[in-house]
C-alpha cells in the first residue's frame, strides 16, 4: 500500500475551470510538460542534474496548475486521481483464486529474503511455496540478472550505458562459469533472498566509491588530480524520469502497468481478508505517475495477525516479482525472434565517453568496420571482436576513412578492457520496425523496472512496503533501525557517482 493511501481521504479544492475549457486547459498543460522534457533532452547545455533540475520544476508546475484546474487533492506538483471503479474489480477478482493471490505474497516474502523469511514468518509458510520461492532465487540468479545488462541500455546515462557495454545484444550473456565472487553472491542471495543480494551490491559499490574518492583527495593532495576516478564510477542508485533518462512512452507505460497491478495487488488481498477497500488511484507528478494507492480501512488491518498483514503489505512486492518473470519471457521472445530482422547490419558509434582513450578522436555517428582487424557487420559480430579486450591491450578500430589505435583501460579494476565507445546497431524505418523495437523496450524496461521496485520496496527504509514487514517481525526495533540506517548511507554513498559527474565531466 502507497504512502499516498492515506492521502486519498483529503478532498481537493474547488475546481477552477469546468467543462470544455478544462479539457483544453489539461491538454496544453500535457504538451507544455511533453515540450519542457523534450527541450531538456535537446539542450546541448544542460549536464544531467541540470536537466533533472529543469524537468523537474517544469512538472511541478504543470502538476500544481492541474490539481488547482480540476480541484484536485495533492500539492507541491503530486496530485491524486482516486477513483470507485478499480474496488469493483477489486472486489471480482478478489472472490477467485483465493488461495492462489495468499500463496503468490508468501512467494514474494521468500524470493525477497530467502532462507531468512522461514524465521521471519516463524515457519507458517506452506513448504511447497517456500520451495518455489529459493527455485525462483536460483533462476533469477542465473537466467535473469544476465540479462539486466542489456536492459540498461535504456538507460541515458553515461556511466550506466559503459556498464552495459553500448547496443543491443542479440542474446543474454553466456555466463560461462562463475569465479568464487560468482559463487558467494549466490549463497547470499539463497541466505537472504533478491533482498540482501543486492544490499551487498549497494555496500560493495559505496565501498568502491568511498575507495575512489579517498584516492582522487589523494591525487589532489599530490599536486595532479585525477578526476576520471570520480567520474568513472557507477552510480548504484538514479533517478529514472521518463524522457529525460529513460524512454518517454515505454517508461510511463512501463510504471503505470508496475504501479497500478502493484498497488491493486494490495487491495485484492486486503478483499480477501474482508478489509473494506474505499477507493484506489494513482500518484501523479505533472505528467509521471509516481505512485498509486489504495485506501483500505488501516484501523481493521491493524487488527489481523501478523501474518495476515504480512500477505497484504507482501501483495504488490510479490506482483511485482510475478510481472518481472512475465516481461522477462516476453522480452526474451522479442530479443530472440523480432528484434534481429529490423536491423541495418552497420554499427554506428553513439557516444564517446570522457577521460577515456577514445575521447576527443573518435565521434558520435562515425561507423565501425573493423575491430582488432575483425570485420563488423552487426552488433553480434562487435560483441565478438570486443569480447577479448584486457587492460593494457591496443584496440584498433576502423571507420571507413581511417584505422584508430588505442590503448584499453580499466575501470574499477575490472578485467575488461576499455575505450570508451558506446555502439549501437540502427533500425530500419517503417511501422514494423518501430512497433518492434517499441515492444522490446517496453518488454525491457517492465523487466528491469519490475524487478528494480519489487527489491527496491522490500527494502528497510521507512515508508517503504519492507519496512513495515520488518517492523512487524523482528521484536528488536533497535536492530531494524540500524539496518535502516546502514541501508540509507550506502544508497547516498551510491548517488554521488552523478554529482561527480555532473560537475567535473
């Protein structure tokens, strides 16, 4: 259940305007939001915090202007659109599959915090969905984190895309054998579930931070400071706004589908255990949904045993676990059988990233030959030639005009070599094509944005699903406290890799 659900009780203020002036009112105020993102990602002089910056003043205008224009309850940009008609379904769906939707919140509490749920729900769990819920561990482990890498290509953000590796493969990574790194992770996330799996990547990656801007304050100290080892590093946590860092239409669809089934979730379970649901909606800021909620009586849930409560918190996390396997199987599909007949077979450089062997000689647009001598057709074909790049080794990359040398670098200790080039493969034109590649990236964006909310929500940070489970569980609130604490350091730790960026690129 949203924050927001207790905000659905307020009644907004009196409408400004009525009827068709209204309607005309709210679709200048759309295209004004649509043009104010648009003009950000334009701008060749804005950096990224400059155009969160930007969009963000610019929605919550927009977002102010409607909640006073149609009376709306909200402020500060958030407003509310709760409507009746949802507790209707509500109500229908709930009266089926009763059995199922009690199941499916367990399976998400387990997939969440693995082998630690079974203490956490003192044993009442039903073995058979404990068993399903450390089986779906181990997939997500081996089949589906894999593929993440190719879903952040979606993700407009320098440091991101050199993660991905730039383009689109035709495939999910072969794994190839883990080493022991490989290994203990997926102990840890047996141990304790998608959960503290990726608490341990949070510290990991706070840890890498704090290292590298321990030595950067070095390198100032010695009189030649190195600012590639701040702005090289990978942020573990970013704002996604849909048009400024990820895809306008794809990314609204995307958090509508995970925030509306999310939050429904929670009232089919409040349903099911006779809680009365008043209304549901969604949050709004300007034109992003940021949020829904719905608004069952609290009073009577406060009533139930805890492990009554633990199915309705656990509903939306579990539904977001469920819709993370859905569009991981349909973007595969995608991938796999669409996506490689509405390619060009020529790859084309997209971006040249800075304080990188290749910045400043080879350009965005350029086309990519050869690589290493290896002739490039396709993305598949760069993916090879790339594949046994190391540190220290010479790249040599042909354009049409010319062959480049350079020396790979790289970063964060990583055995991959480095030039810093991101590539992409362009699409043929014509309605096939772009309904295509529309569908991948909505596939893979709910993909990641799914399973991102799901871990994300579980998390042990107030206002967050996860911390009303532990709060409700663990006795000791001193101990859910420090962990929230620790938690909330290394998610900051985690953000300054953009403000390096941002103001040393």
């Amino acid at each position: 259940m949203a924050s927001a659900g207790s905000a659905g009780r307020e009644k907004g203020p009196k409408p400004l305007l009525r009827g068709g002036a209204r309607a005309a009112a709210n679709m200048l105020l759309f295209a004004y939001a649509v043009f104010a993102i648009y003009a950000s990602i334009a701008s060749p002089y804005m950096n990224t915090i400059e155009r969160w910056v930007f969009v963000l003043v610019a929605l919550a205008g927009a977002g102010m202007a409607i909640t006073s224009i149609n009376g709306l309850p909200g402020g500060a940009g958030m407003y509310l659109l709760g409507t009746r008609r949802g507790v209707n379904f509500i109500d229908k769906v709930s009266r089926r599959y009763q059995g199922f939707w009690r199941e499916l919140s367990i399976w998400g509490i387990v997939i969440g915090l693995g082998l630690l749920s079974w203490p956490l729900l003192r044993g009442k769990v039903n073995k058979g969905t404990f068993a399903l819920g450390l089986i779906a561990i181990l997939i997500f482990y081996v089949v589906f984190f894999p593929c993440l890498q190719i879903t952040l290509q979606f993700i407009t953000l320098q440091q991101i895309q050199n993660a991905a590796g730039g383009g689109v493969q035709l495939g999910c990574p072969y794994l190839g054998g883990y080493s022991l790194i490989g290994y203990a992770f997926g102990a840890i996330s047996l141990l304790a579930g998608l959960v503290g799996y990726f608490v341990m990547l949070l510290f990991y990656n706070a840890g890498l931070i704090l290292v590298g801007t321990g030595q950067f304050v070095a390198s100032v100290a010695s009189g030649s400071p190195q600012t590639g080892l701040l702005v090289n590093q990978l942020p573990g946590v970013a704002p996604l706004i849909p048009g400024v860092d990820i895809p306008l239409v794809a990314g609204i669809v995307s958090l509508i589908i995970l925030l509306i089934l999310h939050e429904l979730s929670h009232g089919i379970l409040a349903r099911i255990e006779k809680i009365k649901v008043k209304k549901v909606g969604l949050v709004l800021f300007g034109i992003i949904p940021m949020g829904a909620f719905v608004e069952p009586d609290e009073d009577a849930i406060q009533k139930l045993s805890v492990e009554r409560q633990n199915r309705i918190i656990a509903a939306g996390i579990s539904t977001n676990f469920l819709l993370t396997v859905i569009f991981f199987v349909l973007f595969v599909v995608v991938l796999l059988y669409a996506l490689p007949g509405i390619y060009q077979n020529v790859v084309l450089i997209k971006s040249v990233y800075l304080n990188y062997p290749a910045n400043g000689i080879l350009q965005p647009g350029m086309q990519i030959v050869a690589w290493n001598g290896y002739p490039i057709k396709n993305l598949s074909s760069f993916t090879v030639a790339a594949a046994n790049d190391t540190p220290g080794k010479t790249v040599t990359v042909t354009t049409p005009n010319k062959t480049y040398s350079f020396t790979a670098i790289s970063v964060d200790n990583s055995t991959r070599g480095l030039i810093g080039v991101d590539v992409y493969e362009p699409y043929q034109t014509g309605p096939y094509p772009s309904v295509v590649y529309f569908l991948f990236t909505l596939f893979g964006l709910s993909f990641l944005l799914n399973l991102a909310v799901a871990v994300g929500n579980m998390l042990p940070v107030p206002m967050f699903d996860g911390w009303r489970i532990y709060q409700q569980n663990i006795k000791d609130k001193r101990k859910v406290k420090l962990l929230a604490a620790l938690v909330g350091i290394a998610l900051l730790v985690n953000v300054l890799p953009l403000i390096y960026y941002a103001v040393l690129r």
